[in-house]
C-alpha cells in the first residue's frame, strides 16, 4: 500500500457523486480500523491503540508515520477531501487503503471531541488541533508529545451525540474488544513490518490492570502467525506463491496475478487447523470479507480440497481449516468501490482467479488425477511381494 504525495484537496461533485459512499460510522470498531488504516498509508511501522473503558471514554490511535502537512490540516477532517485522488479515473490505480476522504470526517461527526496531533519530518514540533463535529479546526497549538515524525488521533465519547448506538455500544462492549483486537491481526499478519499493540485503561484509577496485547515486527508473515496465535500453529503450515500471467497480455512486465499464500500441511493437526474462524483474505494487501464477496467460492475450494485430501470425515463440513491469502493483482482488474467500508470487492474476471488457485492447491496437495491413480495404487493387492513371501516360507 503506497501513499501519493498529493495534497489534501476537496473532491469534485460529480466524483462524490459517483463515488456514492456517504460512510457512517456504526460501531467503535469501524473507528480502530480508519485510523489503522490511516496509519499504514502514512508508512508507520509502529501502531499504538489505546481504548479507555473499551473505547467508550475514548479511543486513541498513534502511529510514527509521515504526519499530516501543515497546509493539509484545515482539510484533514473535512468531507471529501483526499489526497489519494484526483477524479473517480483515479480508483483503477488506487494502492492506499483510503481514497474517498470520508473516514475522518465520518468519525468527527459521532464524537464529542476529536484532537489530532501530528509532525512531519520537516516540522521542528509537533502541532496539536481540536476538531469539532463538522471536521472544522476550533484550535491549534504547537505541542512537544512528539520525537518524530507521526500522528496521534483521540477520539472522545464516541457515539455521545446518537444514544441508541451508545447503548449498543455498552452492551456489546466485550465482544467490540474481541472485534477489534481480530481487525488488528489481520492488518498485523498482512504487516510483518509493523508493530501493532491494543491497550486497554480505565479512565478512573481502581483495582483493574492495563492490559496489553502486542505483535512485534517480524521477518514473515508465518512468524506473525506464530506469534499472533502459537508457534505449534505455525509448524502445521507452509507457505507456498504462485504467478500467472493472463494470456491476452504477454508482454506485460508486472506479473498479473501472484497469489501468496498460508495452507496447512497435509499431515496437520485438525484439531489445531480447524480452531475458530482462521480464514484471512486479502487483495493487495487489503482485509477482505471473503462472505461478502466473490471470493467464497476460493474458500469452498480449498475446504473442500483439503477434506478430500486429508480425509477430515470427522470434521463439519462447513469448517474451514487455517488460510492466508494475499492476492496480488493489478488494480483495474477490480472494484474496491462496492461499498463503504470496502471490506468487499468485485474482481472483472473471477474464473482466472480461481483457476490460478486451482492450479496452487493442485502443486500443494495433488490433483484429482494424481489423487486417483494414488488411490489405485493403494488399492492393488501387493501380489508380487506376497508370491515371494510365500514362496520363501515354503
């Protein structure tokens, strides 16, 4: 995921009309994954969230990414303003992670008081705005909370100003966590680079400790994966890529389709494969809902090749052992413009990806011919060992 060097600039009409968005932040975990988001297009290798109470005092996002230019910060909050694109042309050749310029915005309008803190490596000290409900700066002052480069985001009683979904968010305060703490493993795992840590505080001191969960910048995606959730898992996978290149193309320099991929061996532990929802897809580095898009038909495929492979006839049909995929395509061969939290995506030709993945898991676990002709061999009577046997006994 790059970042464009464009400044902060309002969109045009008809780009935000055919951009159709109109973001609405739901729920305290859409706030963690904008702001994470927004910090890996700034190029942080480190991301700290702090939530007091669980969020609902406050929610605070700091990364050591490349801060936000001076000129930019009237804008940073503002509706559709961007510096990811120019026009709606722009999102067949978008990398970052955001482009509509609505996030924060969004995020501003739901909360009772946001503050924005950030540095480039130009500036000599950090600035530090207050931003009211209309994404509007009502004040700014030079701070020292910062040694270099980077952004600090607090967002304060989130959702003060929508009751109904303040009380949802009490209620449900402890499956949020989890929720938040599964958005942050998956940029994590997809950012071997980065170091992510969720903290959790109390806004008045009492008996209850901080805690804290952190993954450390890693060589690997699997090392990640050893961390995130256990080495023992880790053991029980492998890493395996594949390139192909569309047919129609052939002069093309960049490879079209390279799929990077986690798969269980296929001597693994079911009980350890099989553990939870471990299903991670990604486009280009970008979370994917693999039930809201196309790509379930991928995940059918490979739980039903490793089942056949393995034998799992003790396992629920439905349950898919552990898989990590990054697909890495050129950008106008789909649309991340599906809808607003572009967690789903539309790819312009579906079948070269499942036929790319078919091929992978084909070289990973055997094909159906190879799978046969393994079967018959298993089949046939050892007859000429058995003569021989015989015949040395008698």
């Amino acid at each position: 995921m790059s970042h464009h060097a464009r400044h902060i600039h309002a969109l045009d009409k008809s780009t935000i009309r055919s951009l159709h968005s109109g973001q609405v932040i739901v729920d305290l975990v859409a706030i963690v994954k904008e702001l994470v988001e927004n910090a890996l297009d700034a190029r942080a290798t480190a991301i700290d969230v702090k939530l007091v109470d669980r969020g609902l005092n406050s929610i605070q996002v700091k990364d050591n990414g490349h801060g936000i230019p001076e000129q930019d910060c009237l804008y940073m909050a503002k509706p559709h303003c961007t510096s990811k694109i120019a026009s709606f042309q722009d999102i067949d050749c978008v990398t970052s992670y955001g482009f509509r310029g609505e996030a924060l915005s969004a995020i501003c309008a739901v909360a009772n008081h946001v503050q924005i803190t950030t540095r480039t490596a130009n500036d000599s000290i950090a600035k530090q705005y207050d931003v009211d409900t209309k994404g509007s700066i009502v004040n700014a002052k030079p701070v020292n909370l910062m040694a270099g480069s980077g952004t600090l985001v607090v967002v304060e009683s989130p959702f003060y100003n929508i009751p109904v979904r303040r009380q949802v968010a009490q209620k449900t305060a402890l499956s949020t966590l989890k929720n938040i703490q599964d958005v942050l493993v998956k940029y994590a795992l997809a950012h071997p680079a980065v170091r992510f840590t969720l903290m959790q505080a109390q806004s008045t001191a009492g008996t209850k400790k901080n805690t804290q969960w952190i993954k450390p910048i890693t060589t690997d995606i699997l090392s990640g994966i050893g961390i995130v959730f256990s080495p023992a898992l880790a053991d029980l996978l492998q890493s395996h890529d594949i390139t192909e290149s569309f047919e129609q193309m052939p002069d093309q320099s960049e490879p079209s389709i390279h799929l990077q991929c986690i798969l269980p061996k296929i001597d693994a532990d079911p009980t350890s494969i099989y553990r939870g929802d471990r299903v991670f897809i990604y486009v280009n580095g970008r979370p994917i809902n693999y039930l809201k898009s196309e790509l379930k038909d991928l995940v059918v495929m490979f739980r039903k090749r490793y089942r056949d492979v393995t034998g799992a006839v003790d396992v629920p049909v439905k349950k898919t052992p552990f898989m990590y995929m990054d697909i890495h395509v050129p950008t106008d061969e789909y649309d991340v413009n599906v809808e607003p939290s572009k967690s789903a995506i539309m790819f312009h030709n579906k079948q070269r990806l499942l036929n790319t993945f078919e091929k992978l898991l084909d070289d990973v676990y055997g094909s159906a011919m190879d799978r046969f002709f393994h079967a018959r061999t298993l089949d046939q009577p050892p007859t000429y060992v058995g003569r021989l046997t015989k015949s040395c006994l008698g």
